[in-house]
C-alpha cells in the first residue's frame, strides 16, 4: 500500500513537470510566463526524483516512467488531466486543481513511514508557489467579463476531472491506510475538503461552482 502510494504521487510528479513545458508553456502568452512555466517544470521533476530516491531505497525502481509518454502514464489520474488548451485552464489547473495534489501530499507530510513523511516537506513549499501562479493567472483574467467567461468554461470543464483525482468515495483501500498510518482522511472526506477550499476560491473569482458530482 505503501509502495502504491509512492508511486502514484511520483508518477504524477512527473508528468506534472511534462504539463509545464508540453501543455502550459505554449499556452504562455509572453515570455515572462513562459520562463515562470518552464520554473514550475524544473521543480515539478524535482518531485519526481525525490520520489524515486525513496522507492529506490525500499528496492522500487521507476526509471521506466521517464521513458512513458504523457499518455502512457495513468497511474496518477485519467488523460483529462492533460488536456488544457487555453490560458484560462492553465490558470485553473493549478488554482484549483494543484490544491488537490496539495492536500494529499500535506497527509503524506504526516505519514508513519518517516523517510517519505520528511522527503514531502519541500515538496510542499513548491506547490504553494503553483498554485499561487495559478491564482495569479485566474485573477488577472477575472478583471473582464471575457477573462471570467473564460473561466468559468475552463472550470466547468476541468471541475469532473478534478473530483476523480480523489478516486473512489467509498474506497475500503483509503479505509486501511488511514488505519496504518499512511492517510489522515477517506476518498471521501478530502474530497470534501477540497470542495469547501476551492469553492471559495472559485466564488471570489465571480465564478458559479459546478456540481460536485463526477463525470
């Protein structure tokens, strides 16, 4: 479970360094944003290797997923995730979508396997600055009706794929990792969690909260 664990969130890791310079980079409408796209990538790989500095050290070898495409990975979450073709789902992904990665990896920060609990903790630091990145595009867009529009599209069509990152509200694996320590939280409860943090983000854009169903 706990080796599943690891390797979901590295794998994600690293196609979340692919997103920045694959998905979002060309997407930047100046070269400021592409430099600050191309800063978030070399962090997102950052993640990655430290990921896989701790499964090497439990004998997990993951140097194959360097080799994987985008779409080979899907350990993570579904190809919906890669899909951003607008500025305005740029910002989203990471306002929005990145407090999802967020609050997992905090729950990891308070892991009772100590080495991948110490190793989050600089991971935690960096996705606090994506997402401020994302709230920054999301707001400089929210000062026109255009720019919100533009939102509110790129939210409704992002919001399911989001609520899948949580997986399986009733998931009887989340059950036994919260009972070993390696999760605080269900499925459920951090999805939750991240309705509540995010709906008021959302809200204060002048944006309307999809459903919270998936799909």
């Amino acid at each position: 479970m706990l080796i599943s664990q690891i390797m979901i969130n590295t794998e994600g890791e690293l196609s979340g360094g692919d997103d920045y310079t694959m998905v979002f980079l060309p997407l930047a409408p100046n070269a400021e944003e592409r430099q600050v796209c191309a800063e978030r990538a070399v962090e997102e790989y950052d993640h990655y290797k430290i990921g896989k500095r701790i499964l090497a050290e439990i004998g997990v070898d993951t140097t194959y997923m360097e080799q994987q495409s985008l779409d080979e990975r899907n350990l993570f979450a579904d190809q919906g995730l890669h899909t951003c073709t607008t500025w305005a789902e740029r910002g989203v992904f990471s306002y929005i979508g990145e407090e999802a990665a967020l609050l997992m990896i905090r729950e990891f920060a308070e892991s009772s396997y100590k080495p991948w609990a110490e190793a989050v903790r600089t991971i935690i630091l960096d996705e606090k600055v994506h997402i401020a990145h994302g709230a920054r595009v999301c707001r400089n867009l929210a000062t026109t009706e255009e720019g919100r529009q533009q939102l509110q599209v790129a939210l409704d069509r992002l919001w399911p794929t989001f609520i899948g990152v949580f997986g399986n509200p009733n998931s009887k694996r989340a059950d036994l990792a919260i009972r070993y320590g390696l999760r605080q939280t269900t499925n459920a409860e951090a999805r939750d969690q991240w309705i509540k943090t995010v709906s008021a983000r959302a809200i204060n854009l002048g944006l309307r909260v999809p459903s919270t169903q998936a799909g």
